[in-house]
C-alpha cells in the first residue's frame, strides 16, 4: 500500500528553517508527520529553544514551501521547545536545576551590556522559556533598578539558601540587593569572585531552562576568573560599532576562547539611531564593525540594536523594552537577537557528562 504521506515527508523533511539554516530533516526537529482530522497533515516540531511567537515565521513559509509542491492537503504545524543542557568547560559542572548559564560580556563599559543582558533574559521568558538573572558587576550592579527591585532584600527560608527576587517573570539576583545602592565595594579580586560565585552557588535558582550571567566590563582578572568558575555553555559579546570598542571586545572574545567557553556570537548595540520625529536613521557610530568581528572571529552576528532613547527610559523605569512595550520595533530587535542567540546555543553538541560515570582511583 503507497504511503500518502511520503511526499509531505520529503518536502518538509527539504524545507530550510529560516532560522536555523538548515533543512529539518537534517536538523532533527521533525517528532511526527500524520494524518489528522479533515484531511489535514499535522507536522509536530521540536526545537532546542524557546518557540513562543516563532510560529508567525515558521507557518507561513513552509505553507507556501508545500503549495508550490501542489500536494493538496492542508497543514497544521504544532510546535514545542525541547530546550537541553549544554556542556560547560572542564572540570567545571552544571549548576543544579539551571539547564544553561549564558554569559553576556564586553571588551569595555558604555556600550549597554547590561540592558542587553536583561531584555535578552526577559525576551527569553517571554518566548516561554523558565530564565533567570545573575547581576555579577560587583562595582555597577545594574539589574536592581532595570528590574524595578531597588531596594528590596532577599530572603532565605533555610539560613543557607537566598530565595532569588522575582520581576517580571524573571528570578534575579545581585550584589546589589545585598548592599546599600550608595555604598561603594572597596574590594579586591579575590573578594570580587569570592562573592560572585557564593551568589551562584547559593542562591536557590528553581528550575530554569537559561540563567543569564551580566558580566562585568572588561577582560582582567576578575573577568577570567569568572570565566573559568561558572559553568558556562555559551557567551555573546556586546559591542558598538566603532573601532575603539572594536579593539576591546575582541579581547573579551579571545578570552572566553583561552577558557574553552564558546562563544555564540556578537551583538552590535546602539547599530543605528532613528529620529523619532522624522524617522531619519543614522549610524551615528559607524556601521557594519559588528559584523566585520563576527565574520573575522567565524561567528554569527545575533543582532544589530537600535540606539532609542525609549530603551534608557523604559530601562532607567524598572519596565525594560520588552516588557513595556512588547509590539514596539525596539522591543522586536530584543526578540529577534533572543531567539537566534538560543538557536545558535541549541546547535552546539548535548551535554553528555552525565552520561559517563565519574572514576575515582583510591589507594588501598
């Protein structure tokens, strides 16, 4: 008996995600191809990342893939995110519960790392992933006011573990919610990371699919340290257009490489600016340095962002752009940037550590 459904299964299994680049046959996202009511094809997907409102580009395009083959039946597409833990470097081991910890860093200060750290985090929640929020700039902890949490305090239900603050959607935790936003931390290196990574080891995470580490500016000592002590399956790195922030991130770039971190990408921040009275927009720090280190460095340019001042207000307002204005052109860029740093993450090879017993040799 001829399979009806074969030809649906070779031109579903030939279609090129957008996204992921790839056909999805070879991109193993393909649960299922059947029969449903109506006579109607129903196609089941799995993807590594959050797939919240990624059906309003996926639907569309593989629909007209399969009218222009002419096969008859109508589609209906069910998508599902099967987000899985990633390796870390050695000998380092995922955090308990937390599947991913992606770090966001730059070369230098100023080019917005932390507003790209938190709406990266809060678009990742909104496309259905469970994230969470470590603000580890010790000397300029950001996240307390861009999440609306200045001046609230932790709890702990055990007297061991710190209970995360929650903010849109978000667990957050930072130094800055320990100490008084006025009080300068006089501190050297090894008190730095010392308390960054008490703060990861013992706050009391849940459950999360991504936690995102904010790190702090630069590519010294407390920057390195950090690197080779969290577990980290991926970085992006920040940057903004001109060269002398060029120079700098690709230091941090380097870094991350020297500590067998892999980097997923570069973000290019404030990419261009767009009057919002006659909606001219200029490159006011140069354009294309994004993707030149990208392409220099052989990895992808996750985004190019807008320079707005809607983005500090809404930021310096405890409601980031993603959350205060969600449909907003600003607030897509953030969303866009999300989902290709998660697909870029969800290509790389599945944790396996856990697959392989740990030996200990004991003298007898």
């Amino acid at each position: 008996m001829p399979d009806s459904l074969a030809p649906y299964r070779d031109a579903v299994g030939s279609f090129v995600d957008p996204l992921l680049g790839a056909p999805l046959g070879s991109a193993g996202v393909i649960e299922g191809i059947e029969s449903g009511d109506g006579g109607r094809v129903l196609v089941s997907l799995a993807y590594g990342f959050p797939v919240g409102g990624y059906e309003r580009e996926l639907v569309p395009a593989l629909e007209a893939w399969l009218a222009a083959r002419d096969l008859g039946q109508p589609l209906t597409v069910a998508l599902r995110s099967a987000i899985v833990a990633h390796a870390v470097q050695r000998p380092l081991k995922p955090l308990a519960g937390v599947k991913n910890v992606v770090a966001v860093a730059s070369g230098k200060g100023g080019v917005g790392k932390s507003t790209v750290a938190v709406n990266l985090a809060l678009a990742w929640s909104r496309q259905g992933a469970r994230v969470g929020i470590l603000d580890a700039d010790i000397y300029g902890p950001s996240q307390p006011l861009m999440l609306g949490l200045a001046g609230q305090r932790p709890r702990s239900s055990d007297g061991k573990r710190l209970q995360p603050l929650v903010s849109h959607g978000l667990v957050a935790m930072s130094i800055g919610f320990l100490v008084d936003a006025e009080q300068p931390m006089v501190w050297r290196g090894p008190m730095v990371t010392q308390a960054l990574t008490q703060l990861l080891a013992d706050t009391d995470w849940g459950e999360l699919d991504y936690l995102v580490v904010d790190m702090p500016p630069g590519t010294g000592d407390i920057q390195l340290t950090l690197a080779q002590r969290v577990p980290v399956a991926g970085a992006l790195i920040v940057t903004t257009p001109q060269e002398i922030s060029l120079a700098d991130a690709r230091k941090g770039l380097r870094m991350f490489e020297k500590v067998a971190v892999p980097v997923l990408g570069i973000v290019e921040n404030m990419s261009v600016q767009v009057c919002t009275n006659c909606g001219h927009a200029e490159h006011l720090f140069g354009a294309g340095g994004g993707a030149r280190l990208a392409k220099e460095h052989g990895v992808a340019l996750l985004g190019e962002l807008p320079l707005d001042l809607r983005i500090r207000e809404e930021a310096d307002g405890g409601r980031p752009s993603v959350v205060a204005a969600p449909e907003s052109a600003r607030a897509a860029a953030y969303l866009a940037m999300a989902r290709r740093t998660a697909a870029a993450l969800a290509g790389r090879a599945r944790d396996r550590s856990n697959l392989f017993p740990e030996i200990v040799v004991e003298e007898s």
